[in-house]
C-alpha cells in the first residue's frame, strides 16, 4: 500500500480509481498524562505525553484507511490530507482521509 | 494574611514560568538553529506535483509533529496584552517554535527514508486547550508538518 499526498504515485499510473475512503479515531488523554502535562503547564514547553497520543491516534486513523482503500480493492491512497479537531474536553478526533486508486 | 499568601503564590508561579519557561524556550531555539543547518540539504517544496522529467524511485507519506504549551508567565502576559490588544509576541514565539519544530521532525522521518526532498508540504494547527470559553484551560497546540518523500532513482 503506497500513501502519498501528492495526486499521483511518481513513476506509476492510475489505472483505477476507487473514490474517497478514511479512517478517524477519537481518544482522551489518560488522566496520568493529563497530570504530567498539568504540572508541565506552569513551565511550558513540548508536551511529550500529548505528542505521542496524536502520534499513536494518527497511526490508527492511517490504519482504518488503509483498510477501508484495501477493501475495495485499491493497492494505493493518493491525495492524503490529515485533520484534528477538539470535540470535548479532554478528547480530541484525529482523521485521515484520501482517494484510494489502483497503480501498476 | 490569607491575600498576601495568595498574592505570593502566584508572583511564585510567575517567578518559575518566566525563568524555567524562559530558558526552556531559548534551549529549544538554539536546539532547532542547529537541527535545521543538519538538515539543510533535504529540500521541501510546497508544491503540488514534482518536476517532470526527474525519475523517482518512491514516494512515502512523512509528517512531523509536536504539542506545546505555554507557561504560566506566557498566559499572565498576554492575559494582560489582549486587555489593550496588538500583537501578542509571546505567543508568536509559541507558533514558531512549534511550526518549525514539526517541520524539522518531517525532515528527520524523510532522512530515514532516504529522500533528499519533501514535495507538497502542508501545514496543520489545532488547539488542545478543554474549551474556547474556559479561562482556567491552559493553551497548547499542535502542530503538523507532512508531505511526500521521494528518493531520486
């Protein structure tokens, strides 16, 4: 499976292309890390806890795409675009979304 | 008695913002002048399709990104700043710090792939702040760098 954000796969050719697929998930910080990163607000700086659960929900949110362009058949997700958005306190929606195509 | 406590509890917290918050934030601009020159000779473009005529091998999605915050002297001041508005510097260092350090860990994942350059580079911040009306939340955001690594054939 190639994942690129461009609209084609360089040195490849489209030969199908099978619509829009994406994949989110929604996660909370873990009340552990929202103490760590408590604490750390009074100093600022990177907020590693927080980085890495974006991080881990990103990957999940590439791995339901992944799937879903696999499930119709495509070997390719071109055209990929990444989103995030706050939707509770504490909570925070990670999505990836892109064309799934077949290249040869 | 129980004011004046109060009072110097948060001069205290001022006081450990502006001095840790301080060195921390000009640790990680000299930490991030260094990185870059590193990494100076992978090329990013923020174009939408590579030039014709050059062969690649292949083309893997990179993306760097990091969540900062900011400390407690930042928020005080510009608490205060936005009483009269205008810029609000304090937190444009915030940004750029951010930005630039999710454009270096994007760098950093192309040179594991072995790419010398990064096309189609887009740009992503999100507030992780509890709520927009919610005074006692503290402000951090994340930021997102990502592209298409590709490796010359």
């Amino acid at each position: 499976m190639e994942l690129t954000n461009l609209e084609t796969v360089p040195g490849k050719t489209i030969v199908r292309h099978l619509g829009l697929v994406q994949g989110s998930t929604v996660r909370s910080k873990h009340a552990g890390r929202d103490l760590m990163a408590g604490l750390k607000n009074f100093v600022g700086g990177e907020l590693k806890a927080y980085t890495d659960l974006l991080n881990e929900s990103r990957a999940e949110a590439i791995n339901r795409m992944v799937a879903q362009a696999r499930a119709v058949g495509g070997n390719a997700v071109v055209n990929v675009r990444f989103s995030t958005s706050n939707i509770a306190a504490g909570a925070a929606e990670v999505m990836a979304y892109g064309t799934a195509v077949e290249v040869r | 008695m129980e004011l004046l406590l109060q009072l110097g509890f948060v001069a205290f917290l001022l006081l450990i913002g502006w001095s840790i918050g301080g060195a921390t934030e000009r640790r990680h601009f000299s930490a991030l002048a260094k990185r870059e020159a590193e990494l100076r000779d992978i090329l990013v473009f923020n174009e939408r399709r590579p030039p014709e005529g050059i062969a690649f091998r292949n083309a893997t999605l990179v993306m760097g990104s990091v969540v900062i915050g900011e400390d407690y002297f930042k928020r005080f001041a510009a608490g205060l700043r936005s009483f009269f508005g205008g810029t609000l510097r304090m937190y444009e260092s915030l940004m750029d710090r951010g930005r630039r350090e999710a454009i270096v860990r994007m760098k950093e994942a192309a040179r594991r792939q072995g790419a010398t350059m990064v096309f189609n580079v887009r740009f992503e911040t999100s507030s992780l702040s509890a709520d927009a009306g919610d005074r006692s939340g503290v402000f951090s955001a994340e930021f997102i760098a990502y592209g298409t690594a590709l490796v010359r054939r």
